[in-house]
C-alpha cells in the first residue's frame, strides 16, 4: 500500500528543514522614509510573499501575481495549456519562451557540472513513484522502471535557438526542482527594476535576499532542527544572515511517501530509476541567485554527503548548511565553507 504523505512543497515551505524569517521591527536611524511593506499571494501550488522597504508601495501585487502567472503558463505542470505540458505531450519538441528557454539552459549546465544527477528528464519517473500530478495505486517493477529509463537522460533533449527539440515522444521534463528559485529571482529582480534594494522575496520556502532593514540590521532566517534520530521538527537549532543572494533547502523530511513502513524519497536517480537512498536529510543551500540555489540543492542530497562536501570544498559563490544520519542512526549537521563565508550563523 502507498501511503501519501505531505508531497506538495507548499506544505512544508523549504521542504527538508523551515527557514523562516525572524521577524521585528526595529527604529529607522536616519532611515524614516523607508516604509515595509508586505505582499502576499499564490502562484506554482504555493504561496509567494515579498517583504519590501521604500518610501511609498511602488511595488503592487498585481503585478507580482502577473510576472509569476506568465511563468506559470510556461513551466507550470498544473497547468494543462502551460509550455511544459505541450512539450511533454509533443512529438518532437517546441517552440520555447525565455523564461522556459532559460530554466532548460540552466538545468543543462547543473546536468553537466553534476555528472548527470540532476536530470530534468525524470519526469516519468517521479510521475511512476507518485510525485506528479496523477497519484499512481502502486509503484513501478523492475521491468516497468527498466522500460522508463528509455525516455530519461539529458542527452534526449537539446536546444537550436528557441525550439526545444526531444529524441522520442516519451521524453517528458520537470522543471519543478529550479522553477521556484527561479520565481524568487522574478520577485526579486522586479524589486531591483523599481529601484527597490532592501527586500526579500519567497517563494515555497525559497529565499531571494538582498540589502537590509532600515538601520542596517541584517534579514535573519531561522532554521529549525530534527531532533535525535527523529525527523519530526526539534526547537530552533540556527539562525543564519544571508546578506545578498538566495537560500534554498531540498530534502526528505517531509516530502516523502511511505511503503511497507520504508520511506520513499521524492529526489529520483536517474541513472538507476529509483528514489534515492542515502544520509542526507537536507540541504540548505546559499548561492548568488535562486534559480542555482534551488538548481544544486536537490543534487546534493542525490549526490549524498561525501561527493557534496568535495564538490563544495574551497568554494564561496556556493555553499550548504547539511544534515545527515550518521550510521548508527543519530542525526548530525555540518556546514561547508561557502556557506560560513556569505552567512552569519548563530546557534539558539
């Protein structure tokens, strides 16, 4: 029996642990014209809000609630007319707009940097273990699983100017796992285009950051630990200070599914087919922009501890916050050094 259990980013905002900003206000000094204000709103099966500091609203919800319906009608798999359901239901592939074009260009790159673990080509494989849309009644066999391999790698896709093309009508692409940092970035970007740079963007739990609140202190987001060998959420274990850039976080903790009392993991291994099975619980990952954030973070709890943490090593335009089941079961974290450079943390 397949049990569903929480599956929708929605649920648990930042998926494998809750970062949430920490709220207060504090007085301006010198900066009384800067005034907060607050969106909020629903868009990609989620809720968005972008948090701003200006002199006056310029920035309105119908015009984030437009930005982000455009990039639903391109990448949306909710959506039945979006670009990305008449790609997958074509033949031989599309023509494509920006915002899919550039999604695709970017998952190619993190394909190629990662040796092909992350691959968004896995549609048919989360769709066949009961991520998708469509809940299958039971999971794939061996056969079954050897048969959808087929249509998955990176190397069934390819763009020539703006058409995306496909080797065969089965290749099918999930752009889920980049789309929302990408929508972050949006946010974010139209702050910047209304000369708004004190601000921070979410969408689903994916955090794009830039500047401060009036008088200088720094945005803080909160993450909340898992306690023992357990996975339910334990009391505030950091709080961390961005500063400029995106913070993003994949993991097992709570978008799973469970079978015959094992947990099924949403993250595919498109090499074998198969959910992966490893340590990591979950990734925090802090990066210049959302869109590479939330590119890599699903990646890194494919690629398992050890290959992230030399994938990682010396780097400072990427880091992870990462916590992990140690063999005998107990639960530990670990933080790689790009993500101490570019953030402040703070044990509670």
């Amino acid at each position: 029996m397949v049990k569903y259990l929480n599956i929708k980013k929605a649920w648990f905002a930042a998926m494998a642990i809750m970062c949430f900003l920490i709220t207060g206000e504090i007085s301006a000094f010198g900066q009384e014209h800067l005034n907060k204000f607050h969106i909020e709103g629903y868009a990609q099966g989620t809720t968005y809000q972008v948090t701003y500091y200006a002199a006056d609203s310029i920035i309105t919800q119908k015009q984030t609630d437009s930005l982000l319906s455009q990039l639903d009608q391109s990448v949306s798999l909710y959506k039945p007319e979006s670009l990305i359901c008449k790609f997958n239901q074509s033949a031989k592939g599309i023509v494509i707009d920006s915002h899919f074009k550039l999604l695709v260009k970017k998952a190619l790159e993190i394909n190629r940097t990662t040796s092909g673990v992350v691959d968004v080509t896995v549609k048919p494989l989360v769709d066949a273990w009961g991520f998708g849309v469509k809940k299958p009644k039971s999971f794939p066999n061996d056969a079954e699983v050897k048969n959808i391999l087929k249509d998955v790698g990176s190397d069934k896709i390819w763009l020539k100017g703006n058409f995306l093309h496909k080797k065969t009508p089965g290749v099918q692409i999930d752009l889920n796992g980049i789309g929302q940092g990408y929508a972050a970035d949006l946010l974010g970007n139209l702050c910047e285009l209304h000369h708004v740079y004190n601000y921070v963007a979410e969408i689903g739990g994916e955090l794009r950051i830039k500047g401060s609140k009036p008088g200088g202190e720094q945005f803080k987001i909160g993450i909340e630990a898992i306690d023992g060998n357990d996975i339910n959420p334990g009391p505030l274990r950091r709080i961390i200070e961005p500063g400029n850039g995106a913070v993003t976080t994949s993991g097992n903790y709570r978008k799973h599914l469970e079978a015959g009392g094992k947990q099924i993991s949403h993250i595919m291994d498109p090499k074998t087919g198969y959910p992966t099975q490893n340590e990591m619980i979950s990734v925090t990952v802090w990066a210049t922009d959302g869109i590479t954030a939330d590119g890599y973070d699903n990646g890194f709890i494919a690629m398992g501890l050890k290959k992230t943490l030399r994938f990682l090593n010396n780097r400072t335009d990427i880091g992870a916050y990462i916590i992990y089941k140690k063999p005998g079961g107990m639960v530990a974290d670990t933080v790689t050094s790009g993500f101490k450079s570019h953030m402040k943390l703070k044990n509670e």
